[in-house]
C-alpha cells in the first residue's frame, strides 16, 4: 500500500499547488495575405476552478490516510 500513500501526496500536492499557480495560456490572432502576415499574440494566466482544486486535495489527504494506516 506504499503505491496507495505516495498517489496519495501527490494528488495533495497538485492540489494544494493548483490553488496559487496559474496556467499561462497563448492564443495567436493574425490575418496572412500572400507572404505578408499581421498578427497579434495574447497571453492569458487561468487558473484551475476552486471545484477542482478542492477535490484533489480530498482525495489526496483521502489516499494519503488509507495508504497510512493500510501499512
């Protein structure tokens, strides 16, 4: 069950980690005509919704608990 306790704590730490650090996101938006381009990039930071955040740290301190006393 030592499989069961590490899955355990990285969920946690993927979810801990997903409520501060955000996603960078690119999206390029251009018009090309012939061998001419114009273009303009954008850059968004999203972050992962709370829902899921909370989620992966249930289940993480979850598997974490069983893979502890399993052992």
């Amino acid at each position: 069950m030592k499989a069961l306790f590490a899955l355990g704590l990285v969920l946690l730490i993927l979810g801990i980690g997903s409520f501060v650090i955000p996603i960078p996101h690119r999206e390029n938006h251009g018009v090309k005509i012939g061998d001419t381009s114009i273009g303009v990039t954008t850059q968004h930071n999203e972050g992962v919704p709370r829902a899921v955040s909370v989620i992966l740290v249930v289940a993480g301190v979850a598997m974490t608990l069983a893979g502890a006393r399993s052992r």
